[in-house]
C-alpha cells in the first residue's frame, strides 16, 4: 500500500512460497526527520516460520552512505517486547512528560509546500542503490 499524502510505506508481497533470498513479506518505512529512517519487515525462514527486523538507517553527515543498526524479533517474543515497549512509552508519556503534545509529532501528512512523497516505482528504483541495498 502506497498513499501520495502518507509519508509510510507498506506493502504486501504475496509470494509466500519460495522465500530462500530472505526477501520481505511485508514492510513498513517511517522516515523520522531528514537523514533517519526506521523499517519494519516481515520476513521468514527456510522452514516458513516468520520473524520481524526493526533497522534504523541514519545518513552519514558526510553524505557517503548510511549507517544500519539491525534488530531481530523473534515471535516467541513478540507479546514480552510490545508490553514492555507499551509500558516504556507510557512511562515517558504520563510520569515524565505529562504536559506534552506529543501529538504535535504526527506528520504522516505532508504539509502543503512540501515534496510529494514517493511512489511504488520510484521507491524500487531510486532505493536499488542507496537504502535497500543492504537488504539480504
């Protein structure tokens, strides 16, 4: 799924037969700010169980390449790591900053002025060699 006005990419690939290149099931990108950018892929083993990567990508200041940081998910933790990433923000949210608009932080819409997000096409071919290029 992609939308022209969302800033998050997803989308679905069906081909949930041979997965032996690790491809990705299903993939979600946020950019957070101008050089950060978080993805979340669904992705499955050989013997079609499924697991989750988070990767943050930050731009180098230099501008020569970019920096990854991987986290594997594993479903058995699944339920442990959402309720302590749950509890985590609400922490954050009601002890510590109780008075603030963190809504005020949503910018899924483009705001008017701004470049259009990119499509399905572009995303492929202008990510082949720079963001993706470090998928498995």
């Amino acid at each position: 799924m992609f939308t022209l006005n969302n800033r998050t990419v997803a989308y679905e690939n069906k081909n949930f037969g041979d997965n032996r290149n690790n491809e990705s099931l299903f993939s979600k990108r946020i950019k957070a700010g101008k050089r950060r950018t978080y993805f979340f892929d669904v992705r499955s083993t050989r013997g079609n169980d499924y697991f989750i990567t988070i990767t943050e990508s930050k731009k180098r200041f230099d501008d020569n390449g970019y920096d990854r940081h991987k986290m594997f998910l594993y479903k058995e933790d699944f339920n442990k790591f959402l309720t302590a990433l749950t509890e985590t923000v609400n922490y954050v949210k009601t002890d510590l900053m109780p008075d603030f608009d963190f809504d005020a932080y949503n910018h899924d819409q483009e705001q008017e002025g701004e470049e259009s997000a990119v499509s399905a096409t572009s995303v492929s071919a202008a990510d082949e060699n720079s963001v993706d290029d470090w998928k498995i």
